[in-house]
C-alpha cells in the first residue's frame, strides 16, 4: 500500500491460500500488490473465465472500509482523499458478488480477510469505520468476513507469534485441508477456533458468515 499503513501478512496469507487451493486441484489465479487498474483488469478476466456452473472461491486479503452501507476492497495505490474518491478507485465488494451471480456459477464463497482498523484513520481522514458492513448473499453464495461488524482481525496473537499468516487466514487453511468436511461445516469450524484463539489474548473476533448456499460443497473429497 502506497498510502495507507502496509499490512505484514496478506500477501503471504494469498499466497498460502493459492498453494493450498492448487494442492487440492483447483484452478488458481493469483494476484498481489494489484493498483486500481491491475486489480478491475483481474476481475475482469476472471469474469470472462467464467461459463456457468463452476465452484468458485474468490479469496482477498489487503484494507477494505465500509462506506456507507456498502464494502470496498482498496486496491495498493488507493489515495482516499473523501469518500467519492474511494468509490471510485476501490472495488465494491458486491460488484464482485454481482458478477458471480451473473456467470452462473454453481457454488460461490467470498472470504474477505480485511476486517482491519480503518486504513484512513492514522490520516486524520474520517472516511469509514472499523471493520465491514453486514452483506447478504445471493442464493447459492456464501460470504465470510475475518471479523464481526466492528471488530478487528488479528495479524498476529502476540509479539512471540512467529506465523507469516494471519490468524483467520491460518485457521482456515488447516481446516479447508480437511477431507470430507462440507463447507459450511469447515467456515463453522474456522469460526468457532479463531474466536477461542482471539479470546486466549483478551480479544474479540467473531468471523461473520452470510450463507445462502444450496446444497453440499467441499473444498477436499473423502
């Protein structure tokens, strides 16, 4: 990030999730470090990959705010100088939702590890809010934030906590690992271990899930 503070793990943490996706034989697209033009060319080929029918996993970790009632993804050259500014050189969460819902996709999860103190406020610029609004998935989808609305996301547990990954994001890649497990089972267990990790250092950390999906999914088979 060029003018927000810079995070220490979310380039590792998508790093880790493309590794673990391709390891379980999925198709992976990766993409770090994506200025406003680089980050809508992303998912604008990602869209156009897209034929109807596919089990789809879009994975982000960086800054988002909540403007509004609405959740933004800043891309790493965001300025935010007001609110209209970062509409328009963010990407808006339910874009990206929209789209999915539009290609027809079978199965689609959004985890949004960006739950983080609000990116503007060591700036003096009052934009937003600590954490992301509340969303609502379109049938077939499931959303699942690292953090409740107001709560911040752990990048680590203390200063003895070694792991390149944060804590939401190392949680769900132990428990994705898992075969047999649905999906809804595997984000229910993600929830329920980072709270009691977040709770062993006098933290409060609820991942929100929002779940319309329909039927089973797995991210590993027996």
């Amino acid at each position: 990030y060029q003018n927000v503070p810079v995070l220490m793990n979310a380039k590792q943490d998508a790093a880790a999730m493309a590794n673990s996706l391709k390891a379980l034989g999925y198709t992976v697209y990766l993409h770090q470090d994506l200025d406003e033009k680089g980050f809508k060319q992303a998912l604008r080929e990602f869209r156009a990959n897209l034929n109807g029918g596919e089990e789809v996993l879009f994975f982000y970790a960086g800054h988002g705010v909540q403007l509004g009632a609405a959740n933004y993804l800043l891309p790493v050259d965001t300025k935010g100088d007001n609110e209209e500014q970062v509409k328009d050189e963010a990407v808006e969460l339910q874009r990206i939702l929209d789209d999915l819902k539009a290609r027809n996709t079978k199965f689609a999860l959004a985890v949004i590890d960006a739950c983080r103190d609000n990116p503007f406020k060591k700036s003096g610029r009052a934009l937003g809010g600590r954490g992301l609004a509340p969303t609502t998935a379109a049938t077939g989808q499931m959303i699942m934030f690292s953090a409740g609305a107001g709560q911040q996301a752990l990048d680590k547990l203390d200063s003895s906590d070694a792991s390149k990954n944060g804590v939401f994001t190392r949680v769900l890649l132990k428990e994705m690992s898992r075969p047999g497990v649905p999906v809804d089972r595997v984000l229910r267990n993600v929830r329920n271990e980072v709270v009691r990790l977040a709770k062993s250092v006098g933290h409060e950390q609820t991942p929100a899930l929002y779940d319309q999906a329909v039927g089973d999914f797995y991210f590993a088979l027996k």
